[in-house]
C-alpha cells in the first residue's frame, strides 16, 4: 500500500544518501497533530556512532534567524523599535553613518540592507540599501547587537522568557558543551563529522541545536498565530510581524520576498526558496546544515526537516531542491 507521505520520505531519504548526510528527521505535523516522525542513520559519518531517534537535536545553523526575527518583532511590538523604517544608524552609533547612510531595520531583516565584512571583520558596502537581494551574515550580527542592547540581554534569553518556557521546549538551545543527543555536522564527508557547539552567550554563533519534533512545533507555533494547546503564547500581532512580507515594494521580481528572515510566499520568484506549487501566504526558514521549516497555512501543515552535512543541497543546485522538496509537501497536502 502506497502511503500519503511515501514521496517525501524517498525525497528525504535520496538527498541524505546523495549529500552524504549520515543524518536524517522528518516530522509533519498535519491539524496540529503529529502525523508522520522519520529517523534514519545516525548523529556522526564515525563507527559506533549513536542512532537518530526522537530526542537527537540538530545543528540548525541559519535556521535560528526565525528566532531572531521574532526577538525584532517584539521590540517593534512593544515599542522598543519604533519603525522598520528607522534607520540603522540611529541604534548603532558607534558604526560610520556613511557606510550604513540609508540603512533601516527593514532593509536588515529582509537581506535589501547590501552590507558585508571584510577579511577584517569592517563593515563595507556592496550595494545601496533596497536596490538588491544578497545572504550575509553582518545583518545577524546587527540584529543580535540590536537586541542586546535595547533589552539588556541577549536575544536567546530573551526567547526563552518570553516563548520556550511557556512553550515547554527543552530541546531548543544554544549548545556549549557536546553531548549525546546532540548530532554533529558533517563539513567533509571524508573526515569525521565536527561537534558544533560554541558560546552560550548572546547567539550569535551557529550552535541552536534543536530536536525535529519542537523544530516542527516552532512552526505550528507560528501557524496558529501564538497560540499553543488553547492559550496565546505570543500575542497574535508579534507573529504576525514576523511572517508579513516586509521586503521593499519595488525590488526587482526575480529576487524572494521575507518577514523577519522567513521567505513568505506570494507568486513563485526566480531566486525564491519556495517552490511555484507552493500555496501564497506559506513561509520558511532554512540553515546551511540541511535543516529546512516549512509552514502552509492554506493546508494547516508544517514540515520539519533535517540533515547535518554542510552544503547539504550542493552549491549551485541548492535553490533547485528546496523548490522541490517544498513541491512535493505542497503536491502531498493539495
């Protein structure tokens, strides 16, 4: 018997043999409840190394922006922000106002800002703000530092008071120390798999290791609009913040459309992570290790999906496998 979910799960199953991942984890979560949860290989490409199982916590890697994001929907929320159209020169002073110049909040969250680092670590220019689409990383460290400073800690803790707690995770964390539920992170599939662990300060690094099952239950939190098991979690405007499309009306139309780091939706995009099948209004997040949160309001599902291999999608065919996987989740629930 052919089951519902049996083309994702090969899809799943293809791209870790192909990648070299030695790890993979799929949950859907279909009406809010859990319909499908997939395990296979283990936490290391090593001998004797652990299985995947319900408790193994992922790298996430760029995936924590959607955490990040919502830390900036708060602080506009609550007033801490005034506008996404602030400019980023007035919360950082201590940066050259020529090279931020017309530089707002808006253009950070939404990757329009055209900032980048040197092998200095100095801020440079690549383009006027609004006028192009690019992935860097300095805009994460802005909002990190943005954050910070306006609540006087850092943006995990921030998390944690404000949505984990009340959530109940306790597998979502910025991870210091290796451990055995944690799954390491392949970089070169003929040398032994990394730990990826780092500071537990302020986030800006690379170490939220998070279990599929609350990866998945992220997401759902967002589909339900803050609300968990009956009770508002996170009032129903913050999330909405986060998932609005906030990206400069007149970028050009090749380029993706986000909230607050998720890419929204809204007609398929050339340069777009989300596939021309995919419903308007969906959004995702992904990270470099594999990891990829995919949300449908229009058939009320959530899918999360991991892997631990650095460059999971290959470098140039990337954008062709998350439209694809994200395809075949839309074809499934159509």
């Amino acid at each position: 018997m052919i089951s519902t979910y049996d083309n994702m799960l090969s899809w799943v199953e293809d791209i870790k043999e192909k990648n070299k991942s030695s790890a993979a984890a799929l949950t859907v979560i279909k009406d809010n409840e859990i319909v499908l949860e997939h395990y296979s290989g283990f936490h290391s490409n090593t001998s004797n190394s652990q299985p995947v199982n319900d408790k193994s916590r992922f790298n996430v890697a760029s995936a924590r922006k959607s955490y990040l994001g919502l830390s900036i929907a708060f602080a506009l929320y609550e007033g801490k922000i005034q506008n996404l159209d602030d400019y980023a020169s007035e919360y950082f002073k201590d940066l050259d106002p020529y090279i931020l110049r017309d530089t707002t909040i808006r253009h950070l969250v939404t990757h329009t800002h055209g900032l980048d680092e040197n092998s200095e670590g100095e801020i440079i220019r690549e383009f006027n703000p609004g006028e192009k689409w690019t992935y860097r990383g300095i805009n994460i460290k802005l909002i990190t530092q943005l954050i910070h400073n306006i609540y006087g800690l850092p943006f995990p803790e921030l998390m944690y008071q404000k949505v984990f707690l009340p959530m109940g995770l306790k597998e979502t964390w910025w991870e210091s120390k290796d451990s055995d539920n944690l799954v390491k992170v392949i970089i070169d599939p003929n040398k032994s798999a990394e730990d990826s662990t780092g500071s537990t300060g302020d986030g800006m690094e690379s170490n939220l290791f998070v279990s599929s099952r609350e990866f998945a239950l992220w997401g759902n939190l967002f589909l339900n609009k803050g609300e968990m098991n009956g009770k508002q979690i996170v009032p129903k405007e913050v999330i909405e913040l986060a998932i609005s499309i906030h990206t400069p009306k007149n970028l050009a139309k090749k380029f993706p459309r986000n909230g607050m780091f998720w890419f929204v939706q809204d007609i398929p995009r050339e340069l777009s992570e989300l596939g021309d099948r995919v419903p308007s209004d969906s959004f995702q997040i992904l990270g470099i290790t594999g990891p990829t949160l995919l949300v449908i309001p229009k058939y009320n599902v959530v899918v999360a999906k991991m892997y631990n291999k650095r460059y999971n999608y290959g470098n140039e065919n990337y954008l062709y496998y998350l439209k694809e996987f994200s395809n075949i989740v839309a074809d499934t629930f159509r």
